[in-house]
C-alpha cells in the first residue's frame, strides 16, 4: 500500500510543472535554507535555524533540510520526506488497530486512511499537516502502550513523542490532550498511582524540556498569532462566522469527498459501533470528536486542519467494519478496497474523474491532477539576475495569484541561492525597488489584493512617470492565459525643466510628502545638496531637514503621535521620480542610502502620551533617569517593574535596548525568562530590518529626557 502511494507521488511530483503555491512555497524556501545553514555553518547554526519562522517549528522541513546534504534539494527530494511521515502514519496506525481490535482492523485502518482523497492529494504537497498527523497517531500509539502510565520505559517514548509532535506544529496539543486527559484520569484513579505519576511526570518533563528551546522565546506571541488566524485572518478571507448554517456544516458535507465515499459512511457507524467496545471508545471518542469541535467552532475553515484527525476517524471505520455482521463484512472489505484504489486514482489524475461529480456543492472526491504546463519563473529569474550583473537586488512581486506571487518566486531565489530580496506589492511608492515583476488578469484572492488591483488599474490609466523610471525588460504569456511581464528601475533624465526648478519643487513638495506622518514642522528648513545634471536623473547626494518642533504619527492610521524637538535629520544617496516631480510636484522616494539622525529631544511627557497611544500599553509608566528609563507595567494582577537601558547599536540595528531588574509583582525574574518576554516588545528586532541603513548621533538618557546628538 505505501509502495503504491509512493508511485502515486512520484508520479505526480514529476508530471506537475506548477510552481508550489502560498504556504507550500514557504515551507519548501525554510527547507532549503535550513539545508543551506547546515551546509554552511553545520550544528552552529543551531541559533538561525530556531528563528526561521515564529509559528511553525523546524522539525519537518528541516528533515528536508538534512537531506539535502546528500542529494540535491528539489520538488521530489522535499516530497519524500513527506512519504516517510506517510509511512510512520501508517504503521503506527496499525499496531494501534492491532492493540485495540486486531491485526485485520489494523490494516483496513491503514487502508482507509492511506486511500482518503486528501490524504493522497498531500502526498504532493510540502505541508506540515501530513506529519502533524503522523506524530498525532504515534503519540496515541505509545500513549495506549503505557497502559494508562504504568510502563516506565513506554512513558519516556511517550515524552518524546509529545515533544516530537509539538516540534511538528504548534496545535498537536489540540489532538493530542483530550485522549491524553482520559488516560491521566484513568491512571490517578488506579491503586498504583504515586508511580503512575512518576512516570506522567516523566513523560510530560521531558516532552517540555525538549520542546522548550523552540517554545519558550515565543510563549507569550504564539497565543495571539493562533487567535490571529482563527478568527481575524478568517474575517478578512471571508469566512462565515462560527454558530452559522455554512460554518457549522463546512466539514460534516465535505467529509466524503476528503476522507473517502465509503469511508464517511463507516466513520459515522464506527461511532456507534464503539459503544460496545469501552476498553476503546473513550480513547478514540475522546481523540475524534474533541479535536473536531474545536476545529469547527473557529472561524477559520481548511480541509488540513482535520487532517490530523483522519487516521483516527480510519481506525473508527475500520472499527465500524468490524460490526458489521460476518456474512456481509467481507463483501463491504472488498468494495471498500476497490473504492480505495478509485478514490486514489481520481484523487491523484483525476482518473475517473469522480471529482467532478457533485453533492451538496462538492466534489465527490477531492481532486487535484497535475499540470504539464510550465510557469516561466526561473527564465524571469534569470533575466532579473543578469540585469542587475549578479548584484544584490530588490524584486516586488505584485500579483498574489497561487501560481505567480512573493511566495513561489523567493522560493526559487532561496534555493538557486540567487542574490534577490523579493517583497511584495508597495504602498506608496516602489521605494527600494529594482525590479517589479507584474500580471494582468487574476491577481489573486480578493482580501489580498487591494494593493496589486491599485497598481495595476493606475498602470492601465496611464502613468508615464512609473513608466519612464520603471521600462519593461521582458514580457511573455502565462499559462492562465494573462500576460507576466518585468520592469527595471531605469531612471532617463527629465527633460524641459531645469535643475534648480527641479530643486525648488522639491523643496516645495516637502510639507505635503510628510503631511502623513509629520505635522506642525515649526521652523522647519530644508537643505539639498546635489549635482545639477545628477538632480535631473533624480539623484540627490544630501537632504537635510531641521525643525525646532515636530509632532510625527502614522496619522492616516491615527496611530500614536510622538512631539519632537529640536530636530535635525539628514538622508544620504536619494533618488526619486524626476519625472513625477515635475509633472505633478509630487515627491515619489525611490531610494535612500543612509538616514542619519543627527540631533533629536524627547521628554519624558511626550514619550509617555506616545506609549500610551499603543492599545495594550495605557497602563505603562515610565521614568527618564540617569541613563536609564525605568518602566512599570500595571495590568490586572501582579505589575510588571523593571529598567531599560538604551545605547547605540554595534549591529544591524541602530540602537541597543537592554532590559534589566524585571520583576513580577516585586518577585525577580530569571535572565532567560526577561529574554523571553522582552523580545516581543524589543524594537530593535524591527529596526534591524529597515530598507534603509539607520546611523543615530549619541543617545543619553538624562533626567526627564532623551536627548541624541553628535556632540
């Protein structure tokens, strides 16, 4: 059956010639680079490879990763790694089925859940879900040979495959505790319970310390990004509300076409079925329905996130066939194995094609044949790469089309290694930008493009200004029947205007470029330094600004305002549009060298109306000192007290915030617990990644004030 799988998968992996969509991209890009760490730096690199991603854990696609040390890392390479969890999902899943039923429901067990449409289709994919429910039915399977925590040896492999499963993705806990909260229960109440609860301290020790390295810096952030995508990501893609008719049926009318025609069916009798065999139906009650509830009460709806619950919905089916009366329980076998191999078939190629039949508003079956077409991504790379002449470039993908975005583009640059930056769609103007790659027709889903749809539909009015600063270097048809094309900042002087008019309208258009985020410029003088037949290119050496007062916000977001005083900024290596400025007056920013703030005031009291301004901080006080700022965060239960010191910075980032004497309502907290807390509200991580390089005059922290200057 896993040999079958695996044709099946190759198969597929080498007729489909698509690149890998949005999180499928993404995952295979923290592959190829924690493979590129571990070649280049090896177990050094231990550090960097924890802070790949800030929600999901290394475990999977660094297994990638590690292969990729003995063959070359591609689609295939990344996808077998996929089929090795695939493997581990299916033998444990049947020892489980042999431990509580038999050998035979094992397999069939094995069977259903090898042969479920969605199953197959991730078998194709770069996802974590597959794993996630490998890791989920290995956890259960040792937690059954504890029996019931009783077994000192199958407690330890119990701890390691809780840390393990937690190392996979972050809602393993959601599968894993309600089966896990049954058998703790169930081990308190028997006779022997002190070592009972030995060994479920063993076991939850050590899944924690191992999980802890990853965990513990993101313990206080991790809860609000899972909130974040349950509901408010949800609400912004469109999806109906929890308690609602679509929400509530979303998964319970699709289940055949993911798990199987046959296998639905079953699942719901197996349920029933279960009520006779009570040495097992709490477990897979528990372990099934639990999870299932929680996943259909949030806002959020993806047919991955019941992925992991499959193996245990295949062991209740399997179950259910069990019940079945003998005389018809092998005519059902043999239907259900024919259908299987059906059900792979038109999952995989869509032969049959049984995905186009519908019910309820979906597919029979879950389908998703390849695709022989190819996408030209590496033929624009490779334009992009040599007319930048291999130097260190910025590229906005705008459209955020599953095929042709961000996502699949810097994939592909990650792993050729290629000295790309790739963003996606600007805001204002394509500030630090080299190269722009566009698409004309779908652009991607509607809550994603608002920016892409504003670019594309002032290209289509005309705009000469983006166009003489931005030609077009290549051009060609896409597979979807739209046109992709490239276009390079290439800046042709203006012309009909002459320098020092140019001069005096930039200088004109300062107060409405910063009209969005600073206001009431007192005293405000504006100084340039340029070459005239450079200025007409729109390069500008220097632009000094100084201002005796300043208030500066995010004001289109009525975001926090900060008052500043006695301010004094340079910006080094400017370029703008020269044709915008002089066909509207307008300041379009298309690159800065270097920032240098030379001079700045800050008192304590417009620092502390600032913080208070942030939703989540009105309770915090802070004090200006001798160099240091002390900081009390009062909330509900104990307050949080402690100091910050500030200095330049020797690194990336242009200033150094090191915190100091935290305490938790008066109780001191441990230096790696500080770290933890303090790097969610840490700005240097942010200011470390500027597109522009930041240099400050000296800070000092003085009594009731902060003051940066070069003296």
């Amino acid at each position: 059956m896993l040999l079958a799988l695996v044709i099946v998968a190759v198969v597929w992996v080498g007729a489909d010639r698509r690149p890998p969509e949005w999180d499928h991209a993404n995952h295979l890009e923290r592959a190829a680079v924690c493979g590129q760490i571990l070649a280049d730096r090896g177990p050094a690199g231990w550090a960097e490879i924890v802070e790949l991603s800030s929600f999901y854990p290394p475990v999977v696609p660094c297994s990638a990763g590690v292969l990729s040390l003995v063959v070359p890392f591609t689609g295939l390479s990344a996808q077998s790694m996929i089929l090795a969890f695939l493997a581990l999902a299916l033998v444990c899943l049947f020892f489980l089925g042999r431990r509580l039923f038999d050998a035979p429901t094992g397999v069939l067990a094995a069977l259903i859940f090898g042969a479920a449409p969605f199953v197959v289709f991730s078998t194709t994919n770069f996802q974590l879900d597959l794993p996630l429910a490998a890791a989920v039915v290995f956890s259960l399977l040792a937690i059954v040979l504890t029996e019931d925590f009783s077994r000192r040896a199958w407690s330890v492999a119990a701890g390691l495959s809780f840390a393990f499963g937690m190392l996979v993705k972050p809602p393993f806990a959601v599968y894993l505790l309600p089966p896990l909260a049954l058998v703790v229960w169930r081990a308190l109440r028997a006779p022997d319970r002190r070592a009972r609860a030995l060994n479920l301290l063993l076991a939850f020790v050590l899944g924690g310390a191992l999980s802890l390295p990853w965990y513990g810096p993101r313990l206080f952030g991790l809860s609000l990004q899972i909130a974040n995508r349950s509901f408010k990501q949800a609400a912004l893609q469109g999806s109906p509300e929890i308690l609602t008719g679509a929400a509530l049926f979303f998964y319970p009318r699709t289940l055949p076409a993911i798990f199987g025609l046959l296998a639905a069916p079953l699942f719901v009798w197996g349920l029933l079925a279960l009520a006779r065999r009570r040495e097992a139906r709490g477990l897979l009650w528990s372990a099934s329905l639990v999870p299932f509830a929680v996943f259909l009460l949030i806002q959020n709806k993806n047919f991955r996130y019941v992925l992991p619950l499959l193996p245990v919905a295949a062991l209740i089916a399997a179950a259910g066939l069990r019940a079945v009366a003998a005389p018809w329980r092998r005519g059902v076998t043999v239907v259900l194995v024919g259908v299987s191999a059906l059900q792979v078939g038109a999952a995989a190629f869509a032969l049959p094609p049984l995905g186009r039949w519908t019910a309820f508003g979906f597919p029979l079956v879950f389908s998703a044949p390849p695709s022989p077409v190819a996408w030209p991504h590496q033929q624009i790379l490779d334009v992009i790469v040599k007319e930048a002449g291999g130097r260190p470039a910025t590229v906005s993908v705008v459209p955020n089309y599953n095929f042709f975005s961000v996502s699949n583009f810097r994939y592909y640059a990650v792993r050729d290694r290629l000295p790309l930056k790739l963003t996606r769609a600007w805001d204002q103007s394509p500030f630090g930008v080299g190269f722009v790659i566009l698409k004309t027709g779908d652009l991607g889903p509607d809550f994603s493009i608002a920016k892409p749809k504003r670019i594309m539909e002032r290209l289509a009015r005309g705009d000469p200004a983006f166009e003489r600063a931005f030609p077009v270097i290549w051009q060609g048809p896409l597979p979807d029947g739209s046109v992709g094309s490239v276009r390079q900042r290439r800046v042709a002087p203006v012309a009909g205007v002459s320098p020092s008019d140019l001069a005096r309208r930039f200088k004109d258009a300062v107060v409405p470029f910063l009209e969005p985020y600073a206001r009431d410029l007192e005293g405000l003088v504006v100084d340039l330094v340029a070459d005239p037949p450079a200025l007409l290119r729109g390069e500008i050496r220097e632009v000094r600004l100084q201002a005796r007062r300043a208030r500066v916000a995010e004001f289109s977001r009525n975001g926090a305002e900060l008052r500043l005083r006695d301010l004094s900024v340079s910006f080094q290596g400017v370029l703008i549009n020269p044709h915008r400025l002089a066909a509207s007056g307008e300041i379009e920013p298309l690159a800065i060298e270097k920032l240098r703030l030379e001079r700045l005031v800050v008192t304590e009291e417009d620092l502390q109306a600032f913080l208070a301004g942030f939703r989540g901080l009105k309770g915090l006080r802070i004090g200006l000192e001798d160099g240091a700022v002390s900081v009390t965060l009062v909330q509900p239960g104990p307050d949080v007290t402690g100091r910050l010191r500030v200095s330049n910075g020797s690194g990336p980032s242009p200033l150094t915030v090191r915190a100091e004497r935290l305490s938790l309502g008066g109780i001191p907290l441990p230096r790696l617990f500080v770290y933890w807390v303090f790097r969610h509200f840490d700005p240097t991580l942010r200011l470390a990644r500027l597109p522009v390089a930041v240099e400050l005059g000296r800070i000092r922290v003085e009594p009731r004030r902060i003051v940066i200057s070069n003296g």
